[in-house]
C-alpha cells in the first residue's frame, strides 16, 4: 500500500508542515496549487524534493479559499468548479515540467474533496475537470462502501481512480470519516498502528460503533505536520515493509 502526503502548504513566509522530513518516507505527494496553500517558490521546492526522493506527484487542488485553507465549502457552479481546478492543476503541471518531472495524478482538497464525496453535482464536476485534461490524470478518492458506484461514475468518463484510507482517522459505520469535532475522531499511537494493521491484513476498519467495515484502499494518507508525526509515518512504513 502506498503513502501519500499533503505537501507543499506553506505559503510565503509562513511555515506549514515538515515537508523535507517526511518526502524521503511517502511514495506519493499532493501538492497544493496556491488556491488553499502554496506558491511558486514552495511549488518548485516541493517538487525538487519529490524529484530527489523519487516520489511521484500529484496535484492538491482546492476551492478558491485562501484565507480558510480550502477547509470552508462554497457554491460553485459545474463550469466554475471544472475551470478553478484545470487553472490549479496547469500551474502545478507546468511547473513538474520545468523541474523535469511528470505529473501523475489529482487529490482535491479540504471541502472540496469532502463535498465530491457526499455531492454527485460536485463529483460530476470533478470528473469534467480530470477527463477534460490535455493528458490522462489518476483521481484520488475516499474510499467507502460505495466506491464501486464512485468507479462505475468514473469509468463513463474515463477516468482511473485511486482509492484513498486514513491511518488517523475514526471511520463512521457509513464508510465516511468521522468529524474531527467528534471525541476518538483522531487516533494516536497503538490505536493508529492497529488501523493500518487491519487495513493491510483484513482489507477492513473497525468503526466508532465497533462493526467491520471492508475498505479496500490502493493508498494511505499520512501527515508530516510535527515530529510526531513524521514518527508515526517512519512507524507505519516499518509495519508496511
């Protein structure tokens, strides 16, 4: 199973993330497209870290939500929706190219990544944007209960996709992730290993409520925001191998 990585999320001066620590230990980055995080400069440094360590790249765009960090939904028409992601995914394709890498794949983010998973229009839109791309690009979604009917809306457009499971993270008894405002939303440590564990043994994860639930996944998120944390991805790298 392979690691995935939000990267590339700081933003001038401001400082997000420990991204030279954790590229060497992930084999897939997402890397924000200046719309919730990122700009030029962190976009060329973020791929030369990829391009060093050999990680393959994805794109990380978002809603048009800079001050929010693309955490906050927005109404947005389906043309609207198409044309904001094409612009991000360019920017970060463009630059992969000058830097002599290629660009694989796309993992919305934040609300929109949460609204493509619980809204067909939005989904819709999203396909649009991928399989309207000048090349073939990979999309990168939750994986649920429901990603059979998530392939089949996708293979009318045809667009692969990579199906997406959280190390950190409470599943609900629906297959969705349980909201971090919620108490165990997050797991730590024992409980965290445990998950990734199950995932990789048994294809499942056990919810909040206790059931199994069959997750298959292609990919796991991980985090590189402290030292915790990159400690936790060495972790789950150790268990993987």
């Amino acid at each position: 199973m392979k690691l995935n990585c939000d990267l590339g999320e700081s933003y001038g001066s401001w400082q997000m993330g420990l991204d030279a620590d954790v590229m060497p230990h992930i084999d897939m980055a997402n890397i924000a497209c200046g719309f919730h995080a990122g700009d030029a400069d962190v976009m060329a440094r973020t791929l030369a870290l990829a391009k060093q360590h050999g990680v393959t790249i994805g794109a990380h765009p978002s809603y048009p939500d800079l001050q929010g960090f693309g955490r906050r939904s927005m109404v947005l028409s389906h043309s609207e929706i198409v044309n904001c992601m094409r612009y991000q995914i360019a920017a970060l394709d463009g630059m992969a190219l000058s830097a002599g890498v290629t660009l694989s794949y796309i993992k919305p983010h934040g609300a929109l990544y949460n609204d493509m998973m619980a809204k067909p229009v939005v989904f819709a839109a999203v396909l649009d944007a991928v399989a309207g791309f000048y090349k073939p690009l990979k999309l990168m979604i939750l994986a649920t209960a429901r990603q059979q009917e998530f392939a089949a809306m996708a293979k009318v457009q045809g667009v692969e996709l990579l199906f997406e499971a959280f190390a950190d993270r409470r599943y609900t008894d629906e297959g969705t992730l349980t909201p971090r405002s919620q108490a165990g939303a997050v797991l730590h440590g024992d409980d965290m290993l445990a998950q990734v564990r199950q995932l990789v043994k048994h294809g499942s994860v056990t919810t909040a409520s206790g059931k199994q639930l069959a997750l298959q996944a292609d990919t796991l998120c991980v985090h590189g925001d402290n030292q915790t944390a990159i400690a936790q991805v060495q972790q789950i790298r150790a268990l993987l191998a």
